[in-house]
C-alpha cells in the first residue's frame, strides 16, 4: 500500500496537484468560491480534460471522470482494489475526499456533505478545515520529545507536528478515522505514526507527554449524533475531562493546546466556569475565548454544517436542540483557545479572557512567551518588579489621542504591532516607562526620575507602579529583561 500511495503522491505532485497549483488553476473567483463549500463554479472551471482539472474534479470536487481522461500513470486498478475510487462503465469516481494541505502534504478524509446529499454517516470524518488551521496556528513551535494527537481525525495535525516531535502518537475513537489517516500520513510521506483507537486518554494508559495537541469534538448538543464534533458526553463535559486529565499524561514542562466549546450559562459567569476546569488542574493555564454564539446562531450552524438545513427534520432537530439549550439554562455557547503548562509551580497562574481581534499568526511562534509574561508578571513581588529591569517589547507603540492643540492628550494608549496585537489604555507614568525602558536600568531609579521630571512624590510613584504594570507585563506589553 505504501508503494502505491508513494506513487501517488510523486503524481500528485508532478501534476501540479499542490496548493498553489490547484489555486492557479481554478483561477481567484473559482478558488474563493470553493473556500466558501460553492463548487459550482470550480466544476465549470474544470470542465476540459486536463490532467490537472482531472485530479481536482476527482479528488476534491467529488465528480465522476471519463477513465480516458485520467492523468497517464494513475495506478486506477490498484486505487480499485485498495478502495480509493470506483470504477464502472469508464467513469472513476473517488470513495474520498483528498486534498493538498498547507504543509505540503495531503489531506484524505470523507467529502463535506452539501445540501440535497444523503445524510451523513455517523462515522463521518471530517476534513481539514478552519478549526484544524486554527488548532495548528495556535500549538508551540517548541521542539517536542513525545507529542498526542488526541482525537486526530484525517490526521491533519500530524501533518503539522511531522519534524518537530521524535515520536507522535495519534488516537481517534472512530476507527474509520484511523484508516483515513494513515492515508494522510502515507500519501504526505509521514511514517512511523503510533496510531491508536479510543476514547479520551483510554489508548494511551500511564504514558506521559511533552505536548498534548487536541481539536476536539467540542460541539455542544443534546446528543452525540456525529463523532466527528459530538463525544456524546453531557454538555461541554467532554472539553473539561480533556483539560482535567490532560496534567495526569503531561511530562514535567509538558503543554497542552486544545480548543474548546464552554458554555454560558445564566447566572453563572463563563469565565469562573472555564477557570473551574484550569484551576483544578494545578498547571498554569490560560484560556481565551474567541468568540461567543447566541443558542440560536448555534444550532443553526452546526445543523448547516451536517447539511441538514431544508431537510424534512430540520425543524425537529431545531426545535429539539434550542428546547435542551433552554432547559440547560444556556445563554450562549463559546469557543477558544486552552493552553496548559505543567511547570513544576507550587503557585500556579490561570489567566481566562475574551479576546477576539485578528492576531498575528502563527501563535504558537509566540504562545510560550506569552504564558511566561502571564506567570512572570503574577509571581514578581512588589520589591522585584522595583528592583527588575524593563523592556518595553519589540513594535510597541504609543498613540496620544486628544483635541488638537490641547496640551495634554485625552488618553494614552499603548499599542503592540505583534503578537497578539493588544492594546492597553495607560496613564502618564506607564507612558514615560514606555519610552525610557530599554532593559538596562532597574525600575526603581527610572521611577525617581519620572518624579523628578512630574513633580510627583516619589514614595507614591514607587507604591503604585506595581499595580499599574503588573497587567501590562502579562500582557506583553513590556519584559523582564534577564539580559
Ligand atoms: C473535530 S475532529 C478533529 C480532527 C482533526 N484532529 C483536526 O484537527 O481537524 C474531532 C475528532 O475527535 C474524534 N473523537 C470523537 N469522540 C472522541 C473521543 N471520545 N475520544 C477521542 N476522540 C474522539 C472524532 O472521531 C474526530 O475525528
């Protein structure tokens, strides 16, 4: 089988079947078209008999192709019989979906249903999509000894973690999920991928990792219809037993990075509920939420997702869905970043926040920094943070707004051009640190000069500072120098 998807993917490749190649050929309006699941417009431009039109209509568009017009070289008998595509009366159709993916590898996964196709099977296994890209943005750039795919689905995030970890172990309650990505793995020349069937941490019983990678089925529904993005566990329990037994399977300085679906329920504040799941765990933690649905807006997508708008239980499913939602108490539904850090720490930092602006990517280049600014910042002193040294980070700048012409400014606001792109409102002194912090000298006699210069008492100055930095610190804003 190997031998034949090597094969594969040599053709593949040498026929332009790539990213790019594919972008190219669809042309821009045909290319977004299909990123948006419209493929109308990439089947009209298809319709010659290129090998490279040939490939996409097979494998990512789904469509029947004359066997005439298959690319020279494409092993058809062989994919036959090994139950990749169909053939019958001189058209071959595909029995998957199979895509080229951002790392250069291949994506084998089943097709996305559209509207007026058969339902989906309960086993579906879904493709690469915006949350896989997402999860793979968001986990370490770190180099990683042991590494757990846990719920690997196609397989997409191996993909990301190949050459970065020296052993990946991949699990998935779905065998169908399994095959598919040992499909993946092969055909983007990924080998020695320990894979294995089960439910949460069951397949991987006493063993310990360094990073913990999990794009969970983190939907939130009364019943678990499809195990590609339902656990059937009872609400978002299934994301708070990742996050509580994820520490039990850390190595020392281990980190693990999902993403989560939480609930919003009345009367409670999300943020103690998500910082319920991380404080139990004794890693330090930080949990952000991206964005927040209404139970309406909810369901509508999920339903839509499984192609079920229009179908003639579409209202029942509605209807059933809101009513649990209801019954739940449930006021909205939110969706974001987990990161956990088992650092040893007898006095573990868990920082919960919304956060939902565009940020710089990928975020994994940076997230270690992060957790170090959000742990560094709660565990200095008041007497530390005076006698540290500050820098102000890299492509923090300073916006004065005010009317014009006034002397002093309405407010001052501190602004970073990276990372995660924060901005943070800040008084007079914050601001003069902002341009005199370079790391090379402690805060305390920078603090005595900006009294002098202002006028202030410097015992005040001293008693304040801390309170008005310690937030702009774990925020990024500045850094404790150790240079
Ligand atoms: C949203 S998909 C993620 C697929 C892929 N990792 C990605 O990033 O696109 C969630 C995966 O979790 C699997 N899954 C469902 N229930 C599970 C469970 N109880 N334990 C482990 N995996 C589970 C599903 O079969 C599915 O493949």
């Amino acid at each position: 089988m190997n031998d034949l998807l090597d094969r594969l993917r040599g053709l593949l490749l040498d026929t332009g079947y790539t990213i790019d190649g594919v972008r190219e050929r669809l042309g821009d309006v045909a290319a977004t078209a299909l990123s948006r699941e419209e493929t109308v417009p990439a089947l009209r431009a298809t319709a010659g008999d290129d090998p490279l039109g040939t490939l996409i209509r097979l494998w990512w568009l789904g469509a029947a192709v004359d066997e005439r017009k298959a690319p020279r070289g494409l092993p058809v008998e062989e994919l036959a019989a090994a139950g990749l595509v169909g053939v019958e009366g001189g058209r071959i159709t595909s029995t998957v979906h199979l895509q080229p993916w951002e790392t250069g590898g291949y994506v084998v996964s089943d097709r996305k249903v559209r509207p007026g196709d058969p339902a989906l099977r309960t086993d579906h296994v879904v493709g690469a999509g915006g949350a896989s890209a997402n999860l793979a943005q968001l986990v370490s750039r770190r180099p990683a000894g042991r590494v757990l795919d846990l719920g690997t689905g196609c397989g997409v995030q191996v993909l990301h973690l190949d050459g970065r970890a020296e052993e990946i172990v991949a699990t998935d309650v779905n065998p169908r999920a399994l095959e598919l990505a040992r499909l993946s793995w092969a055909l983007s020349g990924i080998r020695g991928v320990d894979a294995r069937r089960g439910s949460l941490f069951d397949p991987v019983p006493g063993e310990r990792f360094d990073l913990i990678v999990s794009n969970p089925p983190f939907v939130i529904s009364p019943a678990g219809r499809f195990a590609y993005r339902e656990s059937g566990f009872r609400a978002d329990d299934f994301c708070r037993d990742l996050v509580r037994l994820a520490p039990r399977h850390l190595a020392p300085g281990g980190t693990c990075q999902l993403l989560a679906n939480w609930l919003h329920v009345g009367g409670e504040d999300w943020q103690d509920r998500v910082g319920g799941w991380l404080a139990e765990t004794g890693c330090d933690g930080w949990a952000v939420q991206r964005d927040v649905q209404d139970p309406a807006e909810y369901v509508e997508l999920w339903l839509r997702d499984a192609a079920e708008q229009g179908t003639p239980r579409y209202r029942e499913l509605y209807e059933d869905w809101l009513g649990w939602f209801e019954s739940e108490n449930v006021t909205g539904i939110g969706f974001g970043w987990i990161t956990l850090n088992d650092s040893g720490s007898l006095d573990p930092v868990v920082r919960v926040e919304e956060y939902g602006q565009r940020v710089e990517l990928p975020v994994g280049g940076y997230v270690d920094e992060i957790l170090g600014s959000i742990t560094g910042a709660h565990r200095l002193t008041d007497a530390e943070l005076l006698g540290a040294r500050l820098a102000l980070a890299d492509g923090v700048l300073e916006e004065r707004i005010g009317s014009p012409g006034a002397e002093d400014p309405e407010r001052i606001v501190l602004r970073q051009t990276r990372g995660l792109r924060r901005s943070a409102q800040v008084g007079t002194v914050e601001a003069a640190l902002a341009g005199v912090c370079d790391g090379l000298y402690p805060l305390d006699p920078l603090l005595a000069a900006i009294a002098e210069l202002t006028g202030e008492d410097p015992g005040d100055l001293r008693e304040k500072a801390p309170e008005g930095l310690r937030p702009l610190i774990a925020e990024g804003f500045f850094h404790i120098s150790t240079g």
